[in-house]
C-alpha cells in the first residue's frame, strides 16, 4: 500500500463503491460484456438502415410564465401573497392559443431567442444586464451580479407542431433531446412523456402510442426556472454571476429529433485500445443490443474497420444472443502495423473508423490507435499524489497548455470562432487544454476538431466550487454523467476526466464524486478520473493579483502541474468598441458607468487598480495604452511562472495549464484570446514561452540593485521527438543605455523530449546603469536559423515610495477608494522601456509575411504590429517580440482583407509597413 499511487487508491474506492444514484444507469453500468461469434469476411459495406430520423431542430414557439403552485404549504399558513396564491398555467393543452407567442430556435437558449425576437437587448452587451439586475434583479438585498434577471426567475414554455410520417402508424417512436436546459418537462399532444433534469441529453421517451401518424402533432417542453445555487448543479456556473459575467442560460440548446425504433436496436458502440506500438494494436469493440421482448433472440451484425484512407482492414460477421432488456457484446482484434494518433508536434494524427450494422440499426465512429498512461514522476510519488508524468504510445512528454473556457453562453453562434480559437491554441503549441469544471461539457464538434488537429483535453464535469452534495440530487449527476462518459470516450483528444474545479472534500464523504469516478471506471476504464483540481500534486494560485503579490510570488511554488495561474486584462479597444459605446472610452480615470463595470473580470473599476500594479510599464493616462500594459503584463506573468515549471520539466513537473483561452462572456478577464477570436498580446507572449524548442531564463527577481549580481538560470527544453543537434544558445545582458554586461554562447545537444540546464549567468552590477535591464536570450539551429527568442526586462517598473505603500496595503482596504484616486500615481509613472536609446525600424508586407528589420544601432526589445484585422480566420504568426540591432524577422500571416499595418517598437517610432 505505501508505494500505491493516488490514482491506485482511488481507483480503488470508486470500484469497490456500492453507492448509486440511478438505478438504471448502475444496472446499465455493471453489465458483463460477451464475446460475439466472429467470422471474417471479404471486404463489403455494413448493411444501411433506414434513415428515418425527423429533425424537429428550427423554428419554435415561446412564451414566459411566472412560477405557480397548485398546491402548496404557503396557502395551508395564510400566506396571501401574489407568489403563493399564484397558480400555474396549463400551456401543454393543444388548444393552447400561441398566436401571441415568440418564435425561437432551437437549438439555442431563451435569452438568444428574445434578442432574435426584439424582445429584449443582448444581455451580453452596454449595460443591460446590469441595468436589469440593479432595476428588477432579485433578491435585491444581493450584490447586483448575484441577482436573478426577470427572465432567470420565469418558465419559459416551448411548443413545436409537425407531421409524422403516416408510415409510423404502429411502430415504436422514440423523442430525443441532446440537451435541455436545465429542468424540464415534455408533453406531446397535450400528454405528459417526461420530466427530465440535466443538460447534457435527454430524456429519451417512446411516444409511438401518442403520435397521429399522417397528421399534425405537437411537442410541448416547460423548463423551470434555473436553480437558486450552482454548487452540486452539472452546469456551467460562471453565469450566476461570481466570475465575470452574468447569465444562466436556459432553453432548448441542443438538438431535438424523432426517431423510429427497430424490435431490437444496437446502441453504444464503443471502442477501446488495450495496447498499441508501431507493429500492432490490440482492440475492443463493444456494442449493447435493447431487446424489449422477454424472448431471447439469435442476433448477427456486420462490423467493418476502416483505415485513415477508408480501406477496409476488418469485415466481421458477428453473432451474438440478445437476451430480453440490454446485453453488452464486443469482438477483440488486432490492426497490424497501426498508425498511431498523436498528438500535434509528435507526429500525425490519423483516424480509423468502426462501424456496426444488422439492417435496422448503423452505428458508427471514429476512433484513433494511442496509449495514454500516467507515470509518477520520479521526485513525485505516493498515497496522496497523482501519477503525473503523461505518457503518449510509451513517449513521456511534457504538456503545455491551457484552461478552455466555454465561449457561446447564449448557443447562438456556431463552432466557427472555436475553430479558430483552436487553430490559434495549435499555433501556440498549447497541446493540453483542460476544458476546466466551471465551464461545460465540450461538444462533438469540439472534439472532433481536437481530434483532427491533436489536441489533447482535459475534461471535467461541470462542477465548482463545493459540491454542497446535501442539496444535490445524486441521480441526476449519475445519469448525466453517464451520458457523458459514453458520448465523448471514443475521442483519441480526450486523455483524461476531472471531477470538477476547486471541490474541496466535503463532510458527506464525496457521495457525487465517487459516483461519477465509479462511472468513469466502469465506462472507460482507460482513462484516469482526477477527483477535482487541484488535487493530488497539481496547484492553483491567485496569490499574483487577487492578492496583489508581486510576479516574484510564483518562485515559491513548484507543484506537478501548475493547473490555474495568471493575471486579469483587457481586451482591444476594438472588441471594446463591439460590446459597448466607444465615446465611454473616451474618458480615462473612467466614469463607473454600467457597461464598463458589467464587462470587468469582477464587476468593478477596482480591477483596473488590481491589473495597474502589474501593467506599470510607463505612464497610464488612457485606455489604449492601459490596455496594451495590461496585456503584455498577463503574458510576462505566464510567462514567470510557465518556464520555472518547465525548467524542472520530468523529474518534478509534468505540465502547466494557465488560465486561460477561450472566453464566455466579452470584457476583461484572463483569457488570452478575447470573446471574439481576437488574440491579446499575451497570447503572443504564451506562444513563445510555449515554443516546442526554446532557449530561456528562471530567475527568482526583476528587481536588482547595484551593488548585487545578476543571476539566472539559463535552459534549453526540446519537447519534440526530434533531437536538437549543434544548436546555439546565446544570453546578452544589456543595461539601460544598451552598454553589454553579460554575452555569453553554448552550443548544445538536446535528446528528444529533454530539458538541459546549460548555464548559469551571474553578472555584476556595479556602475551600470540599471534601469532597466534587458537579458535576451535566443535559440538558433545549426544552420543559423532562429528557433526561439525571448526577451525579459528587469528594473523597469519604478514606483515611488507613495506608490510601493499604496500597493503594499490589503486590497480588501482599498476596495471603495475612488478609481480615480487609485489610478492617479500610474498617470506619474516614468517609462524606463520607452526611454533607452531609440532604434529605427523598416517594415513591409509582402504576399504572406510582414517584413521588419531593426535597421538602427540598438536592439528593440518590444516590436509590435498594430492596425491587423484579426476577424475569425486571420492570422498573425507573432507579436510583442524583440530584435537585435540589425536582425530582420518575418511574421507569417493570412488576411481576409487588405493589410494597412503599422509597426512600432516601445522605443522606436511609427513606421507604415509599405
């Protein structure tokens, strides 16, 4: 038992559980799986059935109604109130009248559909959540932005009439909802079918016996307003209103369908990877059969495995006996000479399909050959520590990555920002993402998209916070986590399930989480199930800003993984411009007007004071260049803590994932790429610091006096599978007037997936001129190329004594100071970065790169690109870079429109890139 890992400990409790909180699914869960008669066939298709599926996805019909009780408690006391003698309505009649009803889509939510309708302002924009939640929010005695919205505190009816096929006369029909949300009830033709709790799919019901086949027919849904907490709800939370944005979202968000039912349908294709190397691959393929009758039945299927290029590898006719209510079946094989998924930067990422059909039911997927499993790092390791080290088809690696927040609370725009979202995460070779506990749960298309491009995924059920398990319904989360499970573990992208975030344990003994990790162990036994983060040896800190502690604070830390860090920013003046009147930019110590303080991280101008701390880099008098401090302080302060966890990279750390990318709501936050695609200039600086090759410096200061001696590590990490051969790293360290204090070379070998400590660079300071510092540190191959670049300033952020005490008191007592008062000092701030020596830049676009050179005698530490377009789909390759005197560097990029750029440097004028 002492040299068991908490993975093994676990694992452990959740199968030994006898707790459950759905029958169904426990009986469902527990099933033994049989082997299928396997007979090998020539290469033929699997037998289509037919495809009779009616959508009823579209336009619908919507009204609220106020919450009645027709019978209740509150009348028995007296209570006289217009909400205890209120009753409810009866809506789910056919003779409903709906002509004064709105139309809304579906899928979508009720507060897009009312934005559709005119019915209500976009929630998301100005002010007008927050003059709703201050005018009419309840409780009223709430902060505003824990207020229920008038729409939050009302039923919302749904009604949809269609034609059923006259063919359907007879037959089972079964009424699929992929998701509901949050609380619902389903009538069809006027008859109750279902009520039905959580969003992520279902109920399913059989309604052959109320359809009029040939005729009109009716489906009704209420959902109920949503719930009064969020802790132990599986929904994403950050819409109640503690992080950054204000909207629970409810309505019909996933799609609808009718569909027929065969006397014995196949369902649950599933498909395991038991092992796999470059010769062969062992597999399982599972599928359940639903027998309704209490006959057992001799069964066959045809099931075919597809290569990446579709070949057909396998063609089995497979018999099995279905006995009465649902039996689990599976054939094992073997592919031979596999092609291994991977994830980006490791190779490619091919994907096989399997597919199984008896002529009434087609089931098919598709499916990568990998292994992923956990190892204890070697100074990491025990009862109450995860096995951290991740390793992919037998190759430890190192992940960098990210939290992924859910971007489209109101289910109105598609996947196409995603897409571009993660195109941009690739780019940044950010190859982990945890689509993080207060989010939700991905969709297909999400992780059909990872699994294309190989991202790897983190996914937790959307919990937070505390589970508060006394008021949970415990079968809701086993049903909706069963779902789940047995939606998303087909996926090669998704390598590991979390519990949620930030629960700590609680005083009934983790009743919820040991029902969904003893879920996740009976479905997909082949992915380890975190209880929650952090846990185990990973780590959380907000110490840096909602502290008000300074970047150095991260020095002290050195968890497994580094699972959530970072600062607060803006986003541009152009998204600004997107969500609320720009004239309110105009004005700088800002006005606490409602739409600039619905649009902050916390709801309040004090965030800017909190962001100002860290974003001291010159003088702050406006919002465009609070805007860009604010962004390049968020990708300094990754950057600080992402390379001393990557300096310690397989011996002690297995990754990091800072917060964030991915945006739910417009306005300030700690996404590195905004609501609208549009990256922030720290994603530049995560995209650097994140290079799979990079040369770079730990160091534990930014602060060095003149009679000390400069110190930093200097490190070399090669995250590829290719070794790094007679490469150069290179550290110059420069004082303010660019005068060389430190020059120093190596040329260096790198082992595939290895980290080198190459040298340490001490430097004394005496008769420099400190203020600031400037230590470059670049990586080129052996053919002189540049590889990875990065630039660290020191010393160049002073503060006057009056500043230093304002910043050093708690911030809780600064909190209702006026913002003007607090930003006041910033405003005097001087601009060491601005005030080195200037250099002279040239620039100039040719067809897929924008050109610039240093061409004066002095470096440029902070090169930026202004005036790109950045709309879904573009792409700018770098930005916020440094040059050397007399080095050209050329920025990739693709435009859907015409470029007019302007380049810059902090000290180096404007220049039109020509």
């Amino acid at each position: 038992m002492s040299d068991a890992s908490l993975d093994e400990v676990e694992r452990r409790r959740w199968r030994q559980s006898p707790l459950w909180g759905d029958r169904w699914v426990e009986a469902h869960a527990a099933l033994t799986s049989h082997p299928a008669t396997a007979v090998e066939l020539g290469a033929s298709a699997v037998p289509e059935a037919a495809d009779e599926v009616l959508s009823l996805d579209g336009e619908w019909l919507m009204a609220k109604a106020s919450p009645g009780r027709e019978f209740s408690i509150d009348r028995w006391a007296g209570d006289r109130s217009d909400a205890a003698q209120r009753r409810p309505v009866s809506w789910h009649r056919e003779d409903t009248d709906r002509s004064s009803w709105v139309r809304a889509t579906v899928p979508g939510t009720v507060q897009s559909a009312l934005v559709d309708a005119g019915v209500t302002p976009d929630p998301l924009t100005d002010d007008h959540t927050f003059s709703e939640l201050t005018a009419h929010g309840e409780p009223s005695e709430w902060p505003w932005f824990f207020r229920r919205t008038r729409i939050e505190q009302q039923e919302w009816w749904y009604a949809r009439r269609f034609e059923a096929p006259a063919h359907w006369l007879g037959r089972r029909v079964r009424l699929s909802f992929d998701g509901i949300d949050y609380a619902a009830s389903v009538y069809v033709n006027g008859e109750p079918v279902a009520r039905h709790t959580g969003m992520f799919g279902g109920p399913d019901v059989e309604v052959g016996a109320l359809l009029r086949p040939g005729d009109t027919n009716e489906v009704v849904v209420r959902i109920d307003p949503p719930p009064r907490d969020w802790h132990g709800v599986m929904k994403p939370s950050p819409g109640w209103g503690w992080h950054y944005g204000h909207l629970i979202s409810m309505g019909i968000w996933r799609g609808v369908t009718l569909t027929p039912v065969p006397d014995i349908e196949l369902t649950d294709l599933a498909v395991t990877v038991h092992d796999a190397s470059e010769d062969v691959a062992r597999l399982r393929i599972s599928w359940d059969a639903v027998n309704p009758t209490s006959e057992r039945a001799a069964r066959s299927a045809r099931l075919v495995v597809r290569d990446p290029g579709g070949r057909s590898l396998h063609t089995l006719d497979a018999s099995f006996e279905a006995p009465a209510g649902v039996s689990r079946h599976h054939i094992e094989m073997t592919v031979d000479r596999p092609q291994l998924w991977w994830p980006f930067g490791y190779g490619a990422q091919p994907l096989y399909r399997a597919e199984v059909g008896d002529g009434d039911t087609t089931l098919q997927t598709s499916f990568g050959i990998r292994t992923v499993r956990m190892a204890a790092l070697p100074r990491r390791h025990g009862p109450d520590t995860y096995d951290w080290q991740f390793v992919v088809n037998g190759r430890p690696v190192f992940l960098k990555g990210a939290n992924w927040c859910w971007t489209d609370p109101m289910a109105r725009r598609g996947f196409e920002v995603d897409r571009h979202i993660l195109d941009l995460v690739v780019r940044a070779n950010l190859q982990m993402l945890r689509a993080w506990g207060g989010g939700t749960v991905e969709s297909d298309e999400f992780y059909e998209e990872c699994d294309r491009r190989g991202i790897l995924v983190l996914q937790e059920f959307p919990l937070t916070f505390g589970l508060d398990a006394t008021g949970a319904d415990l079968a809701t989360i086993d049903e909706q986590a069963s779902r789940i499970v047995r939606r998303l573990r087909n996926h090669p992208s998704l390598i590991m399930w979390g519990g949620g975030n930030e629960n700590p344990a609680t005083s009934t003994s983790d009743d919820l989480l040991t029902v969904i990790g003893k879920r996740v162990t009976q479905y997909d036994p082949s992915r380890p199930f975190h209880r929650t983060d952090p846990w185990g040896g990973s780590e959380h800190f907000y110490g840096v800003y909602h502290e008000g502690m300074p970047i150095e604070a991260y020095a002290d830390l050195l968890p497994a993984v580094f699972g959530e860090y970072g600062l607060s920013s803006q986003c541009s003046l152009e998204s600004m411009g997107r969500f609320l009147d720009p004239t309110l930019l105009e004005q700088w110590p800002p006005h606490p007007h409602g739409a600039l303080l619905q649009h902050q991280s916390q709801f309040s101008l004090f965030d800017l004071f909190k962001q100002a701390r860290y974003a001291a880099y010159g003088p702050i008098t406006d919002w465009r260049t609070f805007i860009e401090y604010s962004q390049i302080a968020q990708g300094d302060a990754l950057r600080f803590a992402s390379e001393r966890i990557r300096a310690h990279s397989g011996a002690e750390t297995a990754g990091y994932w800072f917060y964030k990318v991915g945006e739910a709501f417009p306005g300030a936050s700690w996404a590195v790429i905004d609501y609208y695609g549009v990256p922030k200039l720290s994603y530049y600086r995560a995209k650097q610091f994140s290079a799979p090759r990079s040369a770079f410096a730990v160091y534990d200061r930014t602060e060095w006096a003149a009679d000390d001696v400069f110190q930093a590590g200097v490190h070399v990490a090669n995250d590829t599978p290719v070794a790094l051969q007679a490469a150069r790293v290179r550290a110059t360290l420069f004082d303010a007037q660019w005068s060389v204090l430190f020059d120093q070379q190596r040329t260096v070998d790198v082992e595939p997936d290895g980290r080198l400590d190459v040298f340490r660079l001490t430097a004394p300071l005496t008769d420099a001129r400190l203020s600031p510092l400037i230590l470059a540190i670049e990586l080129r191959g052996a053919d002189g190329g540049l590889i990875s670049s990065q630039w660290y300033p020191f010393n160049h952020q002073p503060k006057d004594e009056a500043l230093r005490a304002l910043e050093s008191r708690p911030l809780d007592e600064l909190a209702e100071t006026p913002i003007a008062e607090l930003l006041e000092p910033y405003g005097r701030l001087s601009s060491p970065l601005s005030s080195q020596p200037r250099t002279v830049l040239r620039a100039r676009v040719e067809a897929d790169a924008i050109v610039i050179d240093n061409a004066g005698e002095h470096p440029a530490p902070v090169v930026l690109i202004d005036g790109f377009p950045h709309d879904v789909g573009d792409v700018l390759e770098d930005n916020a870079f440094g040059l050397r005197a007399g080095e050209s560097r050329r920025v990739a990029y693709v435009a859907s429109s015409v470029l007019r750029i302007r380049v810059r440097a902090w000290n180096a004028d404007e220049v039109e890139a020509g």
